[in-house]
C-alpha cells in the first residue's frame, strides 16, 4: 500500500512540475509578445549593415560590439560599441569626432534603427559617439514601436 501511495505521488509531482515548466514558459514568450527573437539571420544582417555604415561614416574599420539589439513589428533597434579590429576602445583621431574625443565629450557608442523591407533590412536612422540619448523622439518621428528602445538591460 505505501509503495502504491509513493508512485501516485511521484506521478503527481511529475505533473506539477510538467505543468509549471509549461506555464512558465507560455509566460516567457507572453512576456516577448512584442519583442519577437530575432533569427540568427536577421541579426548577423542587422549587425552587418551598421558595423558598415559606421565604417563609412568614420573612414575606419571597426567591431561593433553589440550590446543591445531588441526588434518588434518589423522594426529593430541595436546599440552598440565602437571598438577596433582588436578589440580596444576605437581611437576617433582622424575622423569628425576627433576634437570632441580630445576634449572627452564623444563616446564610442553607435546605435542604429532599423525597418525590415521586402528587399532585407535599411537603417532608417544612427548616431555614433553620442554623449546623451539621441534616440529619444525616434520612436514617434518614425513611427517604431517604443519598446524597442527599452535599454533596461544595460548595465
């Protein structure tokens, strides 16, 4: 009889656990309802298109060390660093920002918005070697969602 009692309630745990591992997990992508994953493809894509627009804005090669990359609605929204081909902070001598950077008044920071168009991805608007939040009237100026500019997981 006890042996009986242990597997009934073993099998009862084993549904409760089943069904709070699903209700998180329905939770989770609840919780993304507007901020899909973006695929593998349209990231690399993404990250692609602006460490190259970056490159042609400065005249340098560069790494964009993403940060953050968030999309909803066919729209995305990526901030990044600026780094060299070795992975040290980007020296902006020889670019447009070199005498800001002199005085300390640029960063290395890059951030781009992005619309996915029947032809791929285009960059709508970016800054780079920003100093406050440029971002801010993007979302109503373009009509992108505003969650996508959540930057909440930057430390």
């Amino acid at each position: 009889m006890l042996r009986v009692f242990a597997v009934a309630s073993s099998l009862l745990l084993a549904a409760i656990l089943s069904t709070l591992v699903a209700t998180s997990a329905v939770a989770r992508a609840d919780d993304n309802r507007t901020e899909p994953t973006l695929l593998p493809a349209d990231s690399k894509a993404i990250a692609a298109l602006a460490r190259k627009a970056a490159e042609a804005d400065l005249g340098k090669r560069l790494t964009l060390q993403i940060v953050s990359m968030r999309a909803a609605r066919d729209w995305a929204f990526l901030f990044a660093n600026m780094v060299d081909r070795d992975g040290k902070a980007l020296d902006l001598q020889g670019t447009r920002f070199a005498g800001a950077a002199a005085e300390g008044q640029a960063s290395r920071a890059y951030c781009a918005l992005l619309k996915r168009r029947s032809e791929g991805w285009t960059i709508v608007a970016s800054c780079m070697a920003i100093t406050d939040v440029a971002w801010t009237g993007w979302a109503s100026k373009y009509g992108a969602p505003p969650e996508i500019f959540d930057l909440k997981d930057i430390d």
